[in-house]
C-alpha cells in the first residue's frame, strides 16, 4: 500500500471518528437525553384514579403502580412499562428531529392510548397528549412532572380532560433504581 493510500484511509478513519463524537454529544445533549436524565430508571408509586379507565379502575379509587424506563434503540428512543393495580402498560417516547419535540406514544391493557409530547423545563417535564379510551371516549392529558430528592421523587400533577371536564390528579413515584 502507498503512503498516500494510507494518508487517504487514515485521514476517512479520522473524519468517522470525528463524526461519531458530534453525533455522541448530539445525542448527549439532545432533548430526549433530558427527559432520558429525569425518566430512566425503575419507580414506584401511588395515587388515586383522576377518571374512570375502562379497564383499569373507578374515578377516586387509589392505586399503587411500578415502572421501569431505559434507553432502546442505541438511545434514540426511551421505552417504559409498567403495572398499576390489575392493569399494564407501555410507552415510548422519541425525539422528532423535523418538529424538534420529544414525542410519545402510550397503551394500556385497558385499551386506552393516547400520543403526544413533553419537553424538559427547567427542573420539571411538560407534558400533553390526547387519545382515546377502549369505551370509545376521547381524552386529553395535560401535567407537570416534578422532581424532588435529587430527582428520585417523582410527582406528577395535571388533570385528565374529558368532553371539556377537568379531573384533577397528583401522582408520587419513588426511584428504587438509577
């Protein structure tokens, strides 16, 4: 092999490796790597029904949940799932680079979805989304996610919204492991 060949391989060689490295602390800082600092993690909490679930349980009954969210797809998406009372679900939040928006997706064994999106401010997540329910009935979420204790509590306050009606909730998990 000549000198230039190994000249024109090292040099390729270098610029992939440069490349890698931008698109690493791209990653690193992106907004999905915000909501991945806050969310990744297993959890545990409690609360009270805001609504009535088909499928999952009354308006006003309480529940305790667990949950667990990690890194997929070579951390360009965070997958979450968990259980609450008598009913699963699971969730996958993504970072949609045209809209710039940390978007989600999340079903439950009940039926219900619901899409939408959530977005690092200051020291809480914003969130929003709309879906439906297995009866058939749309639905509106609108909530702020707090974060206490050096992030290993969780509270999440906002209201779920049918046909123009607000039902308050405030949610608390615990992270029982980083």
């Amino acid at each position: 092999m000549t000198c230039t060949r190994l000249r024109l391989i090292g040099g390729v060689f270098a610029l992939m490796t440069v490349s890698a490295t931008v698109v690493a602390a791209q990653q690193a800082s992106s907004p999905l790597a915000d909501v991945g600092q806050l969310m990744v993690g297993n959890w545990t909490g409690s609360g009270v029904y805001a609504a009535d679930y088909p499928g999952v349980g009354k308006k006003g009954e309480k529940f305790t949940a667990t949950a667990a969210c990690r890194w997929a797809a070579g951390r360009a998406a965070i997958a979450c799932e968990g259980k609450d009372n008598e009913s699963t679900w699971s969730s996958m939040y993504w970072y949609d680079v045209t809209a710039k928006v940390v978007r989600f997706a999340a079903v439950n064994s009940g039926g219900n979805f619901d899409q939408g999106t959530t977005a690092k401010v200051g020291a809480k997540l914003v969130s929003a989304s709309a879906g439906s329910f297995g009866d058939g009935r749309k639905v509106e979420y609108k909530w702020e996610t707090l974060f206490e204790d050096n992030g290993n509590t969780r509270i999440e306050a906002g209201a779920t919204i049918l046909n123009g009606v607000r039902n308050e909730y405030r949610d608390t998990y615990k992270r029982v492991k980083k």
